[in-house]
C-alpha cells in the first residue's frame, strides 16, 4: 500500500532577483521592486511529500519524527534567517527565484532520503505565489 | 527541469443553480435552496496552476506579475461583483456551476496562455466545496 | 471568573449597495460595482463572542452546543442562500452594509441570550474586509 | 470532461500509537510520548476527492449534499468523539497511525461511492502533519 | 508607549468532559457525547498576549524568544500528548473544559511572567470553539 | 451606533535587528540570528481596525476602498519590497523590531485618518508572533 506523507516546515530569508551578468538596469527592467539591491525577504512555507510504502507493523511510511529532523537540520537550519543571494552557496551564480530555491530544497532533501521514497517538495514564497517540483 | 508555479486569486459573484429547461418546481427539488431565485453568493477563491519549463537564466517558468495580470484582466475583472446567471455571455445556457465555472476559466486561460504550458485550475465556491480541472 | 467564548459560523448571500431614496446614478457613483443590479454575493464568516462568569459546577461560560445551536437557528436558516436586499425584512430599507448586517445580527442574538452574557460580534465580508460590533 | 470536486469535513478523536504484539518499552521507544498509555488527541480534517464526469444537464460530478451527507453518515458520526484504540473495530488489531486511519476511511468510502467515481482522501492528524491515499 | 505582543503555541491532548460527584447518566445528559469514558481530543491552538512598555533602547516589550521558551517549558511540554483528565493535576477535581483549561494556563503563565506585564490567554480548542481570559 | 471596521493589507521587506550605539557582538548576543548582518525578511501582514458612527445613510464607518487605498498609498507603496534598516527613514536610528514597526504605521495612518475616528494597528511579522498598538 503506496501512501503518501506531508510535514510541513517555514524559514524567514532575504532575498533579490538579480543575475549577474546582467547590467542593473536590465535586472531592474525584467524584475521590477523584486531586484531592490537592498533586497526584501519572506516567510517561506514548505510542503515536504514523501510517498512510499506503509510499513504493515507500525502503520507509517516514514517516522514524521525523522522526517521533521531531517528538514530542521538539512533547510531550517540553514536557510532561516539568511540572505540568500550572500549567505547561500548555490545562490552564488543562481537567482534565487522560487523555483530554483524549489529544486535546491528538493535537491538537498533528494541526497538525504533514502531511494525508496518518492519525494516532491511546494514551496510558498507568500501565500499567493507557490511552486512544486516535480511537476 | 518542468516546475509548477501557483498563483492564487479571487472574485464575489452571485448565482443560482438553475436550468432554464426545468420547471421551478423541478430546479427547487433538484437544487434546493441554492436555485432561489432571488440568488445567493459566494466569495470565490481561485488557484491557477501553470507547469513549464525553468528558464536557464531568469530561474522562472513564468513572469508571476504577468500571470497575475492575465488573471485580473481576464478573469477577476470579467466576474468580480457580477451575477453569473443574468451577465455572463457563457452562463446564458449553462448551469452555473463551481464544475462548470472552473471549465469557463480554464478555457478562458487556456486561450491566452502559450500553448508549451499545461494548465490547471482549482476553484474554491467556499473553503469546504471546491472543483479542480483537469482532474 | 467572566471568560469569553466565542462560536464561528457561516452562510452565503447575494446583496447590493443600495439606497432606495437615491437615483441609480447616485448609487453607482458613490459605491461602485457594489450597487450592481444583478447583485454580487459573500461568503459570509460570522464570529460570536459571548462573555459571562464560568459556573463553578460544569466549568463552562454557556453550552457551545445550544450556542452553536441559537446561531443556526436564528442566523445561519434565516441568511444562508439569500438575498438580503429582496428577501429579509430588516433590509427593506437599510442599506445591507456589513457594519448594517453585523448590527442586526446582533439585535437578533441579543433578543435570544439571556441578559447576563454580553454579547459582540465580528463579521467577515471577505477574509480582508470585516466589522465588529459592539467596537 | 472529468473534473475533481471536493468536500472537507473533520472529526475529534483520541488515540495512541500502539502495537499490541510489542512491549511496553518497544512501544515507547518507537513511537515516543504518541505512546502515551492514557491517549492524547487530534482535531482530524478530512478531504475527500472524487473525479467523474461532469453531467452534461446539472453540470456537476456528483451533488455536493449526497457527498457531505455520505461522510457524516459514515465518516463523522463513527469517529467523532471516539477513542479510535477502544471503540473502533477496525484498530482493534491495527496501529492508528494517519496512515492507516486515512486508509480505513478510503476503503469505507469506497464501498459507498459508486464504482465510475475516482476517489482519493487526505487526512489532517495536525495542520502541519498529513496523509493522502492514493499517492 | 504600550503594545500588545502575541505569540502562538499548540499542543495535542485528549480529554472527556466529566464531573466525579455526577453520575454517568447525569455526565452523558450534560455533556453528550463530549463525556466519552474512553476521551477523545484536540489540536490546542494557544494564543499568549502580553502588554507592557517598550524597552526604549530594544524596541521590543518582551523578548519573543523567552517568551516562546517560557511557553514550551511551562505549557507544551506539560500538556502535549497528555490526557487532561488522567495526568494532568490541576484536573483531577476540576471539568477539563476549554474554559478552565484557559485558566489554569494564565495561571501557570501568571506566575512566571513578570508583574509588570498583562497577560491575556486565548486557548482554539477547535477552529470554530475557542475562549478568552481574562475577558 | 459606534462600531470597528477592519482592513487587511500586507507587504514583504528585508530587515534585521540591529542597534548602532552597540557592538556587533552586543547584538547578535541580545539578537541573535535575528540581528544577521546580511538581513533577512518577511511577508508582514497588516491589520486596521477603524473604529467611528456609522453614517445613517450610507450604512458605512468609512468607505473600504478609501481605507484601503490610504493603506496602499501610505504604507504599502512605502513598505514593500523595501530592507527596512537601509532604505526607511524612520528606522536610520531606530531599532525595526515588530513592536517599532507597528508603531511607525500606526503614527503614518493617523496623520491620514479623520481625527473622528480612532484606529488601532496589528502587524503580523510571522504568523506565530504579531504586535497590537494601542494596547
């Protein structure tokens, strides 16, 4: 029996649309306020899905305990309270868009979970704009 | 890398179930108290899901502010404090509703989005009722 | 010890801003797509709060069931599924604002609790736009 | 044209995670302070899905009213309030985990709904931790 | 110059409504199907606010990390995952009802929290069910 | 007949607890991450409360869409998307806690607002934690 489990998880971060190679004028004119050099930031919410197999002795897919320790000590510890452009390693020549931060979450929680689990990752940027990946 | 993205939006309408072809006696009996005649009304809540692929140099599938201007113009101002029943070209016939509403919009999108996106969407009548299309 | 307790409930509506003793012109002009003639309608969220000394014995204020109870009874049968400018009384010739509907909910509920509770109540037109009354 | 509609509805229960074929200490190794001998609780939210075809004439899948009538005759009135250990059949043998709950409720549905309907149930054991069968 | 902070907590925990000088009949006539002898539960939303002056130098009435520690070490840890009627002492001769159960938590906070704040709690014991102390 | 009408608006800014008479290391001891010399950020949400007489005629405290494009113009145009150290006038020397923040709105909005009315602001930095003035 294939079931599929949700944990929810939130990071406060700075953020700016920005490419560098683009003059600032061309980041102003394809982002607009997104791109302020001063940057803005978000509650970010995110939506972790595993799906897998339900064990038949315990009833559960995955220990939820595990799975919320895993998100704190992989996401939450290390992009609350952050700039992502300055502070975050894969930002380093990435716009740190939604759905970029998306599949880098995705990517991070993917390395971590074992192969059996089927893993897709939402992430609320505000509670009007969201992503998932996979698709 | 195909990524979802969501963008939510909303509109007040009032309407009732009611199908031109039936008596009152039959719509009262079929529909109950949501066919009243003097209609009712709903604050709808509205999710529009597009899926593209990740632009390699913005980082996005979609310009979000674009997005939600296509769904203003096209949709909030076409709906927003109207009576579906009595001022909307596509209810002249057609029961009005959350189903038939969600298939309106989506094909209303549907024309004006590009043809490389899928798109979904998801209609609230109240935070318990809701439809989604495609299934 | 006075506590408060507070009950949610709901109902949906068709209305207009409307004032008889003006010429549609003037209605428009002063509220806009709210005087629609055709209506618009809400999902109403109505919020009650009653304050009172806990009783020592059954540790409770009121019994939420014959408060829930009192509200359906008075307020959800007598709102849900209509429309307040065609079919209730009180706004024959008030002008069915949320500050208006809040008011005569609360003459309404007020008439049915006993006099010991107070009695306030909170409104929602939309989840961005709500009254309170008593302020 | 196949369409999703959905109805939300919510029940209270207590409950602990506990397989009676474990010891004490291995139940409380396992599932932590869920193991707890005198029970904790949740305020469960369900969500049911159902996919159909949309009704060419009514224009919907199914009448919401027959959907949110089937859950409470057969969801909420047999849950809620109750102790899902002591007083559920089902979980006489079975850990009350979100998972199996949530698998217990779709097969009940299940045999309710007619056959041409797809079904699939989220269940809410928190706002922060869920379950949805099918995957 | 004085604010008003608030800071949100939650806890899960069973109870049953039940009085021990009452007889059972007279338990299940009162409080229905709230006074299950086998408990059912709650998602506990607690709402904690705190007035005072702001500190002129930190710009901050309390700093909201205390209170949140005060909160987990005082509140949740010693009703999450508890059975009010069983284990918790304050109910051994008192109704665990939401609104005595609001009080025993401003008590506890009361105590704690320096004498020159105000303190008011609001305990959600469903979305829809919820009380105020003081009021 | 007085009664309290609300608005809802909300904005996104970067900014970071931060004293300049104090040390680097004073901070982040008294704030922590919160005082990240790289900023972080929030979706703030903004709740007015208006309290006045409803005029007689039109049924309304204040017209809701003067109120919220006062909101809009005010604070929104001024707020979002803005890193509130760097590029807000009123925080160049004050600390940009929630407490101070809540504060700065409110005196902006009653420089706006009618003297007639009174007016109270609540400003949530997260959904957990969230600022009243006036108390």
């Amino acid at each position: 029996m294939r079931i599929a489990v949700f944990r929810k998880a939130h990071f406060n971060a700075a953020h700016r649309l920005h490419i560098k190679d683009w003059s600032d004028e061309k980041n102003e004119k394809v982002f607009g306020v997104c791109s302020n050099r001063y940057y803005h930031g978000h509650n970010y919410e995110l939506e972790v899905k595993v799906i897998g197999e339900v064990d038949p002795i315990t009833g559960m897919v995955i220990d939820l305990k595990v799975l919320k320790d895993i998100i704190e000590e992989k996401i939450e510890k290390r992009f609350d309270h952050r700039n992502l452009n300055e502070e975050i390693e894969e930002f380093k020549n990435l716009n740190p868009t939604t759905e970029n931060l998306c599949f880098v979450i995705w990517k991070i929680l993917r390395a971590t979970l074992d192969e059996k689990f089927e893993l897709f990752v939402r992430l609320y940027e505000t509670p009007r704009n969201y992503v998932e990946y996979p698709a």
